[in-house]
C-alpha cells in the first residue's frame, strides 16, 4: 500500500459499535421514515458509531501514531452492556436513536480515551457526551423531515447487548476524489466481561 504524503490529513473519532443485529433493530422501526423521507441524507448503517472522542481533522501520521496508545487501553478495559432506544433530534437537523444501559461505566471510557489522546500531545476540541447514533441529518431546506422521522422511534428499545471492540475510525484522506468515507483506521477488543461485582464474568 502507498505511504500517505506527510500533509495528508483525515478526519478521525473513537467510538464503539453497536452489533449488526441492534442496528438492524433500528433500521426496521425506521422503514416507514426510510419510505416517507428518502430526501434526507441518511447515514450508512455501517457508520453508526457511538462516539467517544472526535478528533476532527488530523495528519495521517497523528491518527496512526495513535494505534499502540489505544490498543493498550482497550486491553484494560471491561466490556459494557449497553442498548439503543428511542429517538430525537438536535435542532431538528439531526436524527438519534438513544443509548441506555452501563452510562456511567460509558462516561468512565469516553474519558479515559480522551485522557489517552491528550497524553499523546494530540489537541481536539472536547464536548460533552451525548450518548447517541447519528442516522440522518437534514438538507438545509427541510425543517420537517427529521422531527417527523424521530416520530419512528417513539417506544423503540432494542435488546441489550455487550461492547466488543475499541474502534479508531478515519475517513477517506482530504483531497481524495467523491464523498467521504470512513472505515476502522483499527480496532481492539476490550477486556474480558466483568461480572456486576466485578469479577471476571465465567
């Protein structure tokens, strides 16, 4: 594979990743909203995420030398049960469908992943966690569509799941020709389940 240039520069985030089956789930609560309002630019169902940490715009290299810092923190952190349920919007511009479960233990690793970034001299501007899947984002015309899609998932809860992995995703490097993409740059399992005392789950 070609070495990126040195000014080559990508967005990045740090997120976990619901399974297959959970955003399945969702997408099925929102076929009636897939029908009604094609006109909104829905996100991929492979780029939902619950992001931790967006980074923004770096170097390749920057978002690369991330890997090893990363990896050693997911090896020392437990997984979390977690669930996606209802939905909103923020402004009515973009659709969510919530996250529930083990918030705190969610708030806990979103924290020690950006003390991680920070320890790696890397700046990125820190907002609050929102625990959330982004689905769809609203063209500026369009002051309706979303709130009226959001309505799709007024009572959803999906099943409970475990978080499997530490995601570092990065998107298609600046410059690149069509839309951006982004992918797995790399991810690690987190540690082994840990029972609700704490102990190692058997």
């Amino acid at each position: 594979m070609t070495e990126p240039p040195q000014t080559a520069t990508q967005h990045a985030f740090i997120a976990l990743a619901p399974p297959d089956d959970a955003k399945n789930e969702v997408a099925h609560a929102l076929s009636p909203a897939y029908a009604a309002h094609p006109d909104l630019r829905w996100n991929r169902i492979e780029d939902w995420h619950i992001t931790l940490a967006f980074l923004g715009e770096l170097p390749v290299r920057t978002v690369q030398r991330l890997r090893a810092p990363l990896a050693g923190l997911a090896a020392a952190r437990p997984s979390l049960a977690l669930g996606l349920a209802g939905g909103g919007h923020f402004d009515e511009r973009v659709l969510w469908t919530g996250v529930e479960g083990d918030l705190d233990g969610l708030h806990e690793l979103a924290e020690a992943v950006r003390a991680r970034v920070r320890d790696c001299g890397v700046d990125f501007v820190e907002r609050p966690l929102r625990p959330h899947l982004t689905l769809a984002r609203a063209r500026r015309y369009d002051t309706a569509s979303v709130t009226a899609a959001a309505a799709c998932l007024d009572g959803f809860a999906g099943r409970p799941w475990r978080t499997e992995r530490l995601h570092l995703v990065g998107s298609t490097v600046r410059g690149h020709s069509g839309p951006r993409r982004y992918q797995d740059v790399d991810a690690w399992p987190l540690a082994a389940m840990r029972g609700a005392c704490g102990d190692p789950a058997p």
